[in-house]
C-alpha cells in the first residue's frame, strides 16, 4: 500500500535510516518515487527528515531529560524525535497537529504501544513550548556539540582555527537548508532558450554570479517540481551542482583540443564541466574505481552529451601524459556538512586520517600524469588543513619540481557557498611563462 500522509513517509524513512547504513538522500529518493503527493507536501517529507536527522542530537537530549527508562527503543525514539523536531523547529504547525499527527503515524505504522508514550512525552512538552525553547538556545552556548547538534570532537577541533563568532556562524550555517543551483549545459543550449523552457515548466530561479563564473552559467533554483521529471533536466539541458564546485575547473581552464585527466570523476560534474569548456574538442578521461559510480557518470555524460569524455576505470588508458589533470579528491565533506545531512554522523576522527592517505597517493599519481608544460588541480570539499593545504605540502616535499601557482579556500558563511579548496600546481620549469 503506498502510504500518502507526509509524517507516514517521514516516519518510515527515519527508521529505515536509523536501522540501516544507506544515505538519508537515497531512503528518501526512494520512498518520494513511489508516493503520490501533492508538492508542498514532498517538500514537507524533506524538511521533516532532513531536520530531524540533522537536529539529531538537540532532539535526544530533550528525548533523555523526560525518559523514565534511560534506553528508549529506536522506533519510540524515531517518532519523538519527529513530534519534538515539529513542536520546536517548525513554527508555522500548530502543537496539537504535531501531536495528533506523530502519533496517528506510530498507529498507521503499527507500532502498537508505542503510541501512549510517545503522545505523553510530546504532550507535556506542548505544555511547556517556551520555556524549552528557551532550554534548547542556552545550551548552544553550554555545550554547542549538543545545542548545535554536531559531533563534540569535530566542534573541538574547528574551534582551534575559527573564533567563537565563526565558529557558531559555520555550526548556524550547516543545520539550514541548501539551495539548489543549475549549472547551464553549453553543449546543449544557452541561457535564453533554457530560461524560455523553464517558464513553461514551472521553474523559478535567480541569477546567481561569482568571480569564478560567467555570465547565466549558475542559477539559484526557488521553487520547481521535481528536478528529475523535468524535460530540460532530462534533455541534458542543465545540471545540479553548487557553485564552488565550478571553482576547481575554473583554475584547470581546459582549452579547446586539450588532453584532460580527472583522476576521480564520479559522478561527473566537473568532467562534464570539463568537456564544457573544451566544446567537445579535445579528450577527457574520467577515471572512477567505483562501478556504481561510474554507470551514474556515463548517464550524466550521456544525458549533458558530454562526448568527449571517456569513462574508465584505472587502467592503462589514464596513464598521460595530459595536458590538464583534475584530482578532485575524495574527502570528509566537512565543507557540505549542510548538503550531506547524515555525513557529521558518520564521520570519524580517523576517517580524516584515512583520507589524508589516500588524497597523497592520488595527488602523487596525478601529478605523475602531466606533460612537462602541463597544469594539475587538487580539490576538495573539505575545511580540514589535513586534506587540503597539508596534502599538498606534503606531496610537493616528495615529488620536487612542482610548485603551487595559485591556491583558494571557500568558507560556508563568507563566501556563501559550500566549503571548498582548489590548488593550481604546475612544473616548476612552467611556473614564469
Ligand atoms: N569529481 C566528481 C564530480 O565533480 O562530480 C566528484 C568526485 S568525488 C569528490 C571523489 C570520487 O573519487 C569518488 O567518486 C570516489 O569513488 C573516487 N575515488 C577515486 N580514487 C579513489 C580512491 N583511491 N579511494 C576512494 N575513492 C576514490
């Protein structure tokens, strides 16, 4: 039976996150497909799973303070969080709705005697809606890592580099709701023609402009129906990318007939940006270890008619020289913990150790790659030194001969986009041509 009351769906995919190592992004994708909902009440699903798993924290420890039982079962705690997320985040539901509503889901969901308790607690708490607000905004300051709902160890260490003011502006920053951007497919139209399409499909957008863009290249999507149903989406016309990720094939500036290497293409955002700016002359390998990855980058290509670029694992075709070599390295996403929403909960301090590794290894092979006049990008979505300016260091300490031309951080709440570093390194006999 496909279940068509929002707080149904969002109860559903909660749990099935909470019990299950898959993306929140992918559950929720899933369970959209099958269901016939009206939009505001999609973008309701959203806001409800994406605000609870990322209020996460915030929402146990009001959870832990009315508990009788110090252990609540996962499904009592999904549902509370669910109540409580609605009666303290979301001011335009009316407590009663937030109530009634949450634990109408735990009875259509059959969670039998789950409802009592969970009607008790969000009951008592609508009682007491001021004074817990109150409670929830002290504690940002008493103990941020719960207040701001992020992980204690990744606050200590940000807090190292950033001043207090900076610090609660990035935690503010990625518990808000990212927007979408459209990145105009020059292979396939320009910007007159897509604007023309998106009117009649209901798209409302904004410019948007950046140094590192040019004109009606990036639109801020407001409102439109969903991405992928529409016709422009399919036709190859655009694709969905925030614009610090642009920074990076910017830097790179792939000229016409040009040999490209990207070293870790998946799933093709920058290699179709690449093939871009080449105008379809020229070559890029799109190098990508994963399968599944790289059947979703041969769509992306096929759908923006990416000709140029050829998909391949690791394997003799990407062994250079190049021209040009993207390595867009895998990292912590510490820079897009807003668009990641379950990504602060995964992560581990030794994850970022982890990732230091294996970006050396790839920086080291990219480098390897280039021809002696050629020009190499590292890049990542991280804000952690470890992945970004100290891989490059300690790279370069290795492999004498290059030298970093140009380097750039995007940070969250100055720059207003996600978190990125980009580097130009070049052969050091290039450097002052
Ligand atoms: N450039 C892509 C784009 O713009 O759409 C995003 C790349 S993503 C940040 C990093 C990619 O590197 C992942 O698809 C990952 O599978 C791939 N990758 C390449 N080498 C890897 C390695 N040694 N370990 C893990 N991932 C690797």
């Amino acid at each position: 039976m496909v279940c068509q009351k929002p707080r149904e769906i969002a109860a559903r995919v909660l749990l099935k996150h909470a019990e299950s190592r898959v993306f929140l992004e992918d559950l929720l994708a899933r369970e959209l497909t099958s269901a016939t909902l009206k939009s505001v009440d999609r973008a309701l699903v959203q806001e409800l799973c994406y605000g609870v798993v990322r209020w996460q924290l915030a929402l146990d420890w009001l959870i832990q303070k009315q508990a009788r039982q110090p252990e609540t079962s996962v499904q009592a705690r999904v549902l509370l969080r669910l109540g409580l997320y609605q009666l303290f985040w979301l001011d335009r539901i009316p407590a009663h709705a937030a109530v009634n509503e949450t634990v109408e889901a735990a009875r259509t969901l059959e969670l039998g005697p789950l409802g009592g308790f969970v009607n008790a607690m969000l009951r008592n708490y609508a009682r007491n809606i001021d004074t817990t607000k109150a409670a929830l905004q002290e504690l940002k300051t008493k103990d941020p890592a719960v207040g701001w709902s992020h992980p204690k160890w990744w606050i200590e260490r940000t807090a190292k580099r950033l001043s207090p003011g900076d610090l609660q502006a990035l935690l503010a920053w990625n518990n808000q709701p990212a927007d979408t951007f459209a990145r105009l497919n020059r292979l396939k139209t320009d910007g007159g023609p897509l604007i023309a399409r998106w009117r009649d499909e209901g798209v409302d957008y904004d410019f948007a402009k950046y140094d590192w863009t040019s004109e009606n290249q990036i639109f801020r999507l407001r409102h439109h129906p969903s991405i992928e149903r529409l016709k422009t989406f399919k036709d190859g016309w655009f694709y969905v990318q925030d614009p610090s990720t642009l920074l990076a094939v910017h830097l790179l500036a792939p000229r016409a007939g040009e040999r490209v290497l990207d070293l870790c293409a998946a799933p093709g955002g920058k290699a179709t940006l690449i093939a871009d700016a080449l105008d379809n002359d020229g070559e890029v390998i799109a190098a990508e270890p994963d399968a599944r990855r790289r059947q979703r980058l041969t769509e992306n290509c096929d759908r923006l008619g990416a000709d140029v670029v050829v998909v391949a694992p690791n394997d003799p075709r990407t062994a250079g020289p190049f021209d040009a070599v993207l390595i867009d390295a895998p990292c912590s996403n510490t820079g897009v913990l807003r668009r990641r929403i379950d990504a602060r909960w995964r992560l581990t301090p030794n994850d970022i150790t982890q990732c230091h590794r294996i970006q050396v290894e790839l920086l080291s092979t990219g480098l390897k790659r280039l021809g002696p006049q050629g020009r190499a990008v590292y890049s990542t979505c991280s804000l952690e030194p470890e992945e970004n300016e100290q891989v490059v260091e300690e790279v370069l300490a290795k492999l004498p001969g290059f030298t970093v031309a140009k380097s750039q951080s995007l940070h969250p709440v100055r720059d207003k986009t996600d978190g990125a570093y980009v580097a130009l390194i070049v052969p050091t006999s290039s450097a002052h041509r």
